[in-house]
C-alpha cells in the first residue's frame, strides 16, 4: 500500500454543459513514486497503530508536560507577593526559613507515597510514554526516509493536490524536524529510570557511568541537627552553598537529612529545585549519600552526566526562559502531529 492517494476534486466545468473540456495539465511531483517493501509497509501499520492507540495518551503527556516548562515564570507572575524580597540588616538562614515553614504547615499532603506498579517509583506510565515515544520517533524516521537522490523532497509540502496530500506532507516535514528533540525528550526521560542510556552514552563518549552510592550508613549517636548535618555535607563539597533542604524522618535509626547544593556547572539553575549535587546525611552521625562526589581527572562527559545535564535538557532548565521557547514550539508538535496524522488516516 503506497502513502499516496489520488484524489479527485469533482467534474470539469464543461461536463455540466454537455461536453468535456481538455483536461488541465497537472504539475507532477518530481519524486518518483515510491512503493513500500514488506519491511517499510509492517514499519507504516505499527507506526500508525500505536499512535492511533496511545497518541492521545501522548498528545497530554506532552502539552501539559509543556507547561511546567514556564512554572516558575507562571508563579511569580499569578503570585508576585509569595517572592517578594524584605530587605533585612539579619536576614535569616534556609534552615530557620525550613523551620518557619513547618511551624506554620505541619502536614503536608504532597509527601504522601504513592504506589508503584512495576517496582520503586515506577508506574505504567513511564513504560509507555518512554518506549512509545522512542518508537515513534524512530519508525516515522524510516518511513520518511526518502532517499538520498530525493532528500530534497522530504521537506517540501505539496499544494493543490487535496488536504490528504498536503496534510500528509505536514505531518511529515513536522514529524522529521520534531524527531531530535521528541527523541530527546524520550531518551532522558528513560535515562531518569532505565540504565540503557547512560550505558549508550558512555558508549559514545569518554568516561564510565556509575552506579547511585549506597544509602547513608546509620549511625548510633544522638540525633544531629540541621546545623550539624549541613555542616557534613559542606565539608564534602568545599565552596559548595545550599539551594535545598529535606528531611527524610530524621528521628528514626534509619533517618537522614538531605541537601541541594550548588557548585559549578547547574542544570537545574532554572527550575524549582536547583542545585545539581544530593548529599545524604544519616541524622545520627553516620555516613553520607553523595549523588555527585569529586572525581578529580574525570573528563568532562562524565561530570556532566553525573550532575544530571540530562535533566536539564529534559525540563529545559538548563536554559533561560528565551530560549526555553524551543522547548516549547517542540513540545506542542504533538498537537499537530495528531490532527494531522489522524486527519490522514480518515481519508486513508
């Protein structure tokens, strides 16, 4: 089955009058006609199903994860008066304003666990968005292909020959220049759960994925305070300052506290949680959990990747809000992918 379709767009003028006018010269597509082996056509039919079967699941996957891409230009802006500044002579420390905040919410429902279906933080959600997403990209990528002698073609849209013809074109121009950033996203979105990726990355660059360091060791001592567990993860960071406070149920055997730290190159400067290194603290003076630790003479590749570029090309906050705005247009591709897609497959 070809992807082209011939449509016809009604009788010529001079059928209405009784005779049949010369039919008008058609400008013909310089590519040849191209048919589809046994191979591309089974390429065309998954293509096409598993968009028609979880495209809409994607289509919000993808417009609402958009978003957050502006979350926090979208507060300050709805709610300039939570990021008013009070200029003080003694401006307190992160951990009063921490203390300040428990005192005033105590509970907070959005540290409620949540089950996963497929194991520790996993849901079917991340199985189907990750491999659906990759496929996508990777099975519209072989059907565009359309050879070298006609690569040109490819990125051209073809008017006056119907919506089906045109629409079909759209949907493949878009869908080949969307395909570097969709594969992207779906890459590092994988990376956050899968180890595949960090093994092909270090495949292709110098340096050795490592894996994520041990819980802290719990300790037997009295229970340290902020202070005190700020103070060892400072000391495993020189010059290294706080961007983010936690607490992981500091009062049991197994507690620990956790924070951000900002240090060099952060490709979470512009999110919500900023601060590329995690530092674990076990709350009774035993070991700590360093997500990031100094590693000196490893190349660059591998720091990069140890302090989560991947998420900063995911979320975008590795960027400004300016150039964010790629992220954006991208993001929104899958909106016209779908209409243009489905709009080819009813007339199909």
């Amino acid at each position: 089955m070809s992807s082209e379709l011939l449509v016809t767009e009604g009788d010529s003028p001079g059928a209405r009058n009784g005779h049949v006018s010369p039919a008008r010269p058609v400008r013909r597509w310089s590519r040849p006609r191209r048919t589809h082996g046994p191979i591309n056509r089974w390429w065309i039919r998954a293509h096409r199903w598993a968009s028609l079967v979880l495209g809409l699941l994607f289509i919000l996957e993808a417009t609402t994860g958009a978003v957050p891409l502006y979350g926090n230009d979208l507060a300050r802006a709805l709610h300039p008066e939570r990021h008013a500044v009070t200029p003080s002579a003694t401006p307190m420390s992160e951990i009063e304003a921490l203390r300040m905040v428990w005192a005033t919410h105590p509970q907070d429902w959005l540290t409620t666990p949540l089950p996963g279906v497929f194991g520790a933080d996993m849901t079917l959600g991340y199985y189907l968005l990750g491999v659906l997403l990759i496929f996508l990209c990777l099975s519209g990528a072989i059907i565009w292909w359309p050879g070298v002698r006609a690569l040109a073609s490819g990125f051209a849209v073809r008017r006056g020959r119907g919506h089906y013809v045109r629409d079909l074109d759209l949907h493949r121009l878009v869908g080949i220049v969307a395909v570097p950033f969709l594969l992207m996203w779906g890459v590092t979105g994988a990376a956050f759960y899968f180890h595949w990726p960090a093994q092909a990355y270090f495949a292709l660059l110098p340096g050795e994925a490592h894996e994520d360091p041990p819980p802290p060791t719990p300790g037997t001592g009295p229970m340290l305070s902020l202070e005190q567990a700020q103070a060892v993860a400072l000391a495993a960071h020189p010059g290294a300052q706080v961007a983010g406070i936690s607490e992981i149920h500091p009062e049991r055997p197994d507690g620990s506290y956790g924070f951000r730290l900002y240090q060099g190159y952060d490709p979470y400067h512009h999110w919500n949680y900023a601060g590329s290194r995690y530092v674990g603290v076990d709350s009774h003076g035993g070991g700590i959990q360093d997500y990031a630790p100094e590693r000196p003479g490893a190349p660059l590749t591998e720091r990069l990747w140890d302090d989560g570029f991947y998420y900063g090309l995911h979320f975008g906050s590795a960027v400004s809000g300016l150039p964010r705005v790629i992220w954006l247009l991208f993001g929104l591709t899958p909106v016209l992918l779908g209409i243009t897609g489905t709009t080819v497959w009813l007339t199909k």
